[in-house]
DNA sequence: CGGAGCATTGAAGCGTTTCAATGTAGGTGG
DNA sequence: CCACCTACATTGAAACGCTTCAATGCTCCG
C-alpha cells in the first residue's frame, strides 16, 4: 500500500501523468516497480526484453551504444522527470543499448500491458508519448547532422549554446569524457576544442564550469567555422 | 465527394488507417488533401510551418538536413505507405529539414486538427503511431551508430544486408550520391568502397543492381572489418 | 600523503574528403 | 541512327582533421 503510494506520488511529478486522477494512478501502479540503481550499474543491457519502459524519479541515465570494436558512443542522457526504453517497448524489440546509471538513481519501471490499458482510456498521455517519441527524433536528426556535417569545433559550440545557463555561466553535465562520447569525440579532441575556444577568448572554463562572456561571439563562430 | 472517397481509398491501403471504417474516413478526409509533387520538387522546406503531416501514396521522399556549408545530409527515405513530417507536427515546431521528391510521388496531407481528433476516438491509431515513431527512433540510432563507430566499408556492408533481395541480388532505391549521403560518406569514397568489396569477390555491381553470391560471406566483412 | 580517475598535451598515423580529370550511360535533337 | 549533352560514377593525388598512443599534469578523497 505505502508502496503504490510512492509510486503514485513519483510518477505525479512526471509529464506523463499530470492528468492521471488517484484512480488512474493505483491501477497503473499495479504494473510498476520502484528501482534503486547504484552509480555505474546497469538498468537494462543490449539485448534484453523490453516489456516496460522506465521513468527517472531521481538521479542520471546514460543510453550507450556499443560499438563493433569495444568503443561506446553516447545517445542520450536522461534525468529527472523523462523517461527511456519506450521506443524499444513500443516495437517489440529487446533493447538495442546498454542503460547505465550516472549517479545512485531512483527509477519506475511501467509495465507494457498498463500502458496498454492506460492509452486506451488516456488520449492525452498518447499525444504526451507521441510528443515525446517526436521530440527525441528531432534531437537525434539534429545529432546526425552534427556528428557528419559539423566540424568538432562547431560541434562544440553548438553543444555549448544548448546548455542551460546562468547569467553567463553554463555547466558540464557529467565529465568531459562523456560530453566527449555524446559529441562524437574523442575526449583529447574536446580537450584541443576547448582550448581553441579559450584561445580565441570566446569562453573559460573552470573544471566543470564554462564562463560564456558573449553568447552573440559564439554564436558567429557556428556561421564561420 | 469523388474526392474525398480517393483520399480514402489511398489511405485505407496505409498501416496507420487499417481499422478505420467508412465512417471514420470520411470526418478524416474532410481535413486532407491530395498532393502531387513532381520528381525534384519540394513537399516542404526547412523553416515551414509543420501543421500537418504526409503519406505516400506512391512515389518515394527523402528527408534532407542542409549543413553550414552546403553540405546536405539524407536522413531517410519514405515509400509508399509510410509517413513522415509528424515528429515536427507533434512538437508545434516547423520542419527542420527539407523533404523533396526522388520520383513523381502522389501524396495525402493530413491536418493536425484531424489526426488530434482521430487519437482521440481510436487509442489503435496512436499505438500505431508510436510504434512507428519508436521504430525510426531505433532506426536513427543505429545510424548515428554506423555513421559514428563503422568504417566506410562496414557501413556499406551494413546497408547492402539490409537491402531487400530477391534471390542473390539487390538494387539501390537510387542513385549511389543519394545512397552514399544516407550512408555519410562521399560518392567517392563509396565508389572505392564497392571497388574493394568487389575485388574481394564479395559482391558484383551492375548499374543499380548489387548481386551477393554469398551472404554469410559479406556477414564475416562486419566483425572483421 | 598517496593513489585513482580524469584531463591535457605532443607526435605520429590513418581514413575520409576534396579536387580535378576521365569515363560511362541515358536521353534529345539533328 | 548517330552525335551530342548532361548527370552521374570512377579514379588518382594531395590535404585535412580526427584519433590513437603515451607521457604528464591535475584534483579529489580516502
């Protein structure tokens, strides 16, 4: 009971399910389970069965994938309030990346069959899913035109210009070695890109901080380089 | 009236619209419209208010991405029966690539306004709808795979095994500049590319067609190379 | 203080691109 | 029916950019 509780009170906070009333929400609890994943544990491996997706209550998710000759690139990064593993879920398929925790994360895990059923009375959360699904296409289209037709400097900047900001503060999400995967770099090509940039005196960085002065500069760099 | 039952009639023939009867076609059509668009010209650019979406009815699309310097990159191809342009509709962002005619192509646009009504009354349409995006979810990430972590050759074997084929023999959907975009590489590099599988007996190349004499042969090019 | 993990830097190597020249095929008009 | 033209494909040589490897530096935490 206390458990379908904190299932409930997680997944409330959730995109997916603002709408859903404390009905909807017990009956979707049924089918859901609280996860703890420690940092650098894996939630699911290439290959498993995707019969439920997840939500991430709290704490950082990777989606890697593993490349012929060991070396893994970076798809997507996930925190609080997103979640991953539906497209795999959606089409039947085992999962075609490994998931591995950032940090010490909470996670739910939904059932395919109470998505099921919840689609079918909740339009909204359809058209949720969808928005969603659609929104992530956009992103990776965007990461394939970067990874192919932008230079690692550009590559960076752009990657740079997209992260929140603080007055003129921005933050690393995780080490430069991952934003280096998330790139397509090797992290001594982020390394060499970062210190252009402060070459050029277009940013600082202190460690995971990067002070950007002037966004307009940095911008220019993306037209020219 | 001859209209809209022609609209019917091209979509009932689509995955999406498989259970959707005569009644429901007919509210459908009423916010669609039949497009023909000759081979070269553009179903909609880059910037383009995304109030809508298309299928294919016949003819085949390719969707572009226009780099810095241009540079254009394919992301993928629509046949008959698929649809493409509603992860932009979905996210009430305009296109953010263009999407042009390799062949003169019959099309269905649908309005936004018709497909929300549609989710509403037929939970079926969106698991179709979200299997379908979830499946070119997976299907880009494996490219951002291909194009990040294989060597031009093992791209180019990639692409031939998922070719359809009857007997031993394949055929490009198009002209090789097209299939060396949708691969990221250059139309030269994609030329040694098949000049090497060839010399290594893996394959032969006739015009658009590629026989395969062995399948299991060109399989062992991926692990090694 | 010491160690582990990540970041930086240099030098060398490799694969892909670019450019330019040549070759080939399909379609058109004389 | 042949000659031509255009678009695409091939091939070579050179250059570029990124990766790799290895050594060094830094920083946080036990």
């Amino acid at each position: 009971m206390s458990e379908t509780l904190d299932i409930g009170s997680l997944l409330k906070h959730t995109a997916l399910f603002q709408d859903f009333d404390t009905d909807d929400m017990a009956v979707l609890a049924r089918d859901c389970r609280q996860l703890r994943i420690a940092r650098h544990d894996f939630v699911f491996n290439r290959g498993d069965r995707a019969d439920g997706f997840y939500v991430v209550a709290v704490g950082a998710i990777k989606l890697v994938l593993p490349g012929p000759h060991g070396q893994r690139k970076v798809i997507e990064f996930f925190g609080p309030g997103q979640c991953f593993g539906e497209p795999f879920m959606f089409i039947n398929q085992p999962y075609a990346a490994d998931a591995q925790a950032m940090e010490d994360s909470l996670l739910v895990w939904i059932g395919k069959p109470a998505i099921d059923a919840a689609l079918d009375v909740h339009p909204h959360l359809a058209r949720q899913m969808l928005a969603g699904l659609s929104s992530r296409l956009h992103t990776l289209m965007r990461d394939i035109e970067t990874v192919k037709l932008q230079s690692a400097n550009a590559r960076l900047v752009g990657y740079l210009l997209s992260l929140p900001r603080k007055l003129d503060r921005a933050r690393f999400p995780c080490s430069k070695s991952l934003v280096a995967s998330k790139l397509g770099l090797a992290p001594a090509t982020l390394s060499r890109a970062l210190q252009q940039l402060i070459r050029d005196g277009l940013i600082l960085v202190e460690g995971r901080d990067v002070v950007i002065p002037s966004t307009t500069a940095l911008q220019r760099q993306l037209q020219s380089g």
